[in-house]
C-alpha cells in the first residue's frame, strides 16, 4: 500500500504515517492477520465522527441563518453514510482499506458503510496527527465543498423530514417507527425497522444502526404512492 501516493492526494503529510495505516485498517482484516502490529480503525472513526461534526456544526451556524432543525437537516444531508461513501470513493480510499478477503468482496450498502466509517478514521488520524486547523481544511475542502450541490439540488431535507412532511400534508398523522428485527456481533448489527401510519406499516428499512435503518425506511416509505 502506497501511503504516500494517498497523503499527495489528501494534500496533507503525517508526522506518524502508522496513525494514517491505522485509519485504513478494518477490523476484519485483523481476524485473518493476527501478527498485525497496528489497531483497527475504529476508535479513530468514533474521533473523527465527533471532529466531523464539530467543524459542520460550526460551518453551518456561522454560514445559514436557518432554525436548529433546518441546520440539523442540512447537516445529515452533508455527513450521512452515504454522501461520506461518495467522498471516500471520490478520494480512492477503497485502494487502500485492508480488509478481510470476506469483507472485501461486499458490495452495495455494506461497502459504501465500510468507505464512510474509513473517512471517519481518516479525520480522527488527521486531527491526532496534525490538530484540528488541518482537519478543518480538510473538511472544509473535501467534505462541506459538497453542501452548494445539497442546497442546488434540493436535498437538504433528510427522508425522515420528507416522509413526515408528506403524511402529515396528506393525512395529517406523524409517522411513527418501530424496530421489527436485529441480527449480528455487537461491532457489526444489522436492524430491520418499520414505518407505521397510525396501525398501518407502510415500508420497512435495514441499516448498521436504527437510525440508519429508519432512514431507509422513510426512503422505502416516499416510494410507496398508496398511503
């Protein structure tokens, strides 16, 4: 793995390049490589999720003079699992994640999981390793470069808000959801959640986190034209 070709890409030098190894090492690739002397990525993902969050947070409240919910809005529409897929992807991030030859094979939702959760530990290694003026540039560069296209194309809105928004227009009635299924180890859960109208289920979603899984079935839920 060329490390250097991916630090000239991300514009930014480590003083530890080990920190930067780390951010691109899957916890599953430590299973099948026990000898491994680095840790996996994910307690510099949970740093970098919080670091993440911060700089759009601040972003947001200095940049739109919109109300709390507009910006909470505004700000899963930027950093949710998706969009940071498509970053990840954009910065060819996947030619360097070590993963387990399992792993490496997942695609769809499961991949585009694996590449956020990767930009994630990239932003928590880069704030370890270089402090959080850098991180902001980063972020500033890579991540909120994005939010002109959210607003253009109209997708500040996140499912949830668009779901409840149309229910409540058409039948003026707030969705409600409800776990039905989890499966899966502790560091890699799987849950089915469905959206309710009163009694009547009308969708169903799966995601790496409930919230997640409510997300897609909100998604799921926009597509159903009979409510």
């Amino acid at each position: 793995m060329d490390l250097e070709t991916l630090e000239n890409k991300i514009e930014i030098k480590f003083n530890d390049r080990n920190i930067l190894q780390s951010a691109m090492t899957h916890r599953s690739y430590l299973n099948e490589n026990r000898k491994w002397p680095l840790p996996h990525n994910e307690r510099l993902e949970f740093l970098g999720d919080a670091v993440l969050e911060l700089i759009t947070t601040e972003y947001l409240y200095k940049n739109f003079p919109n109300p709390e919910g507009e910006l909470t809005n505004l700000r899963s529409a930027l950093v949710n699992y998706k969009m940071l897929s498509i970053i990840s992807s954009e910065l060819d991030l996947d030619q360097y994640i070590l993963l387990s030859k399992g792993e490496a094979k997942d695609t769809g939702r499961a991949r585009q999981v694996i590449l956020a959760n990767t930009i994630e530990a990239l932003i928590g290694a880069i704030y370890l390793d270089s402090g959080f003026d850098v991180t902001k540039r980063f972020v500033d560069k890579f991540i909120i470069d994005k939010l002109k296209g959210i607003v253009a194309e109209g997708k500040i809105l996140d499912p949830k808000s668009k779901f409840q928004e149309l229910t409540q227009e058409k039948l003026g009635v707030t969705p409600h959801y409800k776990v039905l299924a989890e499966w899966g180890p502790d560091h890699n859960k799987n849950f089915e959640v469905g959206v309710f109208v009163g009694e009547k289920q009308i969708a169903t979603g799966v995601g790496s986190s409930k919230q997640e899984a409510e997300i897609a079935a909100a998604e799921n839920g926009l597509k159903v034209s009979d409510l």
